[in-house]
C-alpha cells in the first residue's frame, strides 16, 4: 500500500489570497464605519433646504418648556438670550436652531433655554438675540425664520445673522458660569 505523500507547503501558503482578501475588507468595512460615525453633519448653507427642527405654528409647540432663569446668568449677552426666550416661547419655538441641537432631543431654538445649553452656545444666543431685535421691530416670527435661514451662514460657515452688529463671544468666569 502506498502511503499519502504529506504536503510540504503549510495551509498560509495555499490560502494566502483569501487571507488577503478577507483582511483588506475587514479594514475597509472598518473605515466606512468609523467615518460614518465621526462624520460632521452638514452645514446649512451647503445644502440647499436643510433648515433644521422647528415648529411651523406656535400651538404645536404648546405647552412650552419651563426655561432657566435669566438671573443666573452673570453675562449680559446670555442673560438677554434667556430673557427673550421667557417673554417671546412663542417666536422662538417657531425658529430652527443652527447648532444642530436635535441630537439632543431638541426641536427649536426654545428647547435650548429650558437647559444651560445655550448659555454656552454662541449660535443660541446670537439667534435668540435676533429674534428679539425683530420682534421689537413688529416682524412676525414667519419673517424673523427667514432672516436666520437666510443670513445664517457666514463665510467661515459659521451662524452670522446680518442684523446683530455686537459679536457675542462667550467666556465663563472664574468659575466656570456664564
């Protein structure tokens, strides 16, 4: 009886293109995962129509979120912000929010007063700011939207409304408040 002659080449040699193959995929299925994941959603002046979240009638928005008090705030800009957003919910709520807060379950530019998150967000307050500069020019909320979806996107891609002429840099103080 003959006996089977016993191969000299090991399995890595025969199945090399299949080991290539098959890690060449793994680190391309890896790549489009982590770049989906980390991607940066798109600004608004790039794509025509993204205007982001907000409420078309003020009663959808009803009840309106209890917002934080203006008073805790130390700065003026800030403390102003949040001072619109308790006398005019119902112009805010009608507004989008350029920084792209829906991820954080909000749904206008109102749901950011209800939490500290816009008193460190220099896109909040510099919207929240126009409004109340238009609402005090008698301009209904359908035309301050405008305003914000139209002159929202200055040249570095950043919200710049066209009627705020005072920038708003926001800066804690010592401890950390705005």
């Amino acid at each position: 009886m003959r006996r089977k002659r016993e191969s000299k080449n090991s399995g890595l040699l025969v199945h090399w293109p299949v080991i290539v193959f098959g890690s060449a995929l793994v680190a391309l299925i890896s790549t489009l995962v982590y770049q989906a994941s980390h991607s940066v959603p798109p600004s608004p002046g790039r794509v025509s129509g993204a205007v982001p979240v907000h409420y078309e009638r003020a009663g959808d928005a009803m009840p309106f979120p209890a917002t934080l008090e203006p008073a805790s705030f130390k700065q003026t800009e800030v403390r102003e912000a949040y001072q619109t957003a308790k006398e005019i919910p119902e112009v805010l709520a009608q507004q989008p929010c350029y920084c792209y807060c829906p991820r954080k379950g909000h749904r206008s530019l109102l749901d950011c007063f209800k939490t500290d998150h816009a008193a460190s967000c220099s896109i909040c307050i510099r919207e929240a700011l126009l409004a109340a500069q238009m609402h005090r020019q008698q301009k209904s909320a359908q035309e301050i939207r405008r305003a914000i979806t139209q002159g929202a996107v200055g040249q570095r891609g950043e919200f710049e409304p066209m009627i705020v002429t005072r920038a708003v840099q926001l800066q804690p103080n010592q401890k950390g408040e705005y």
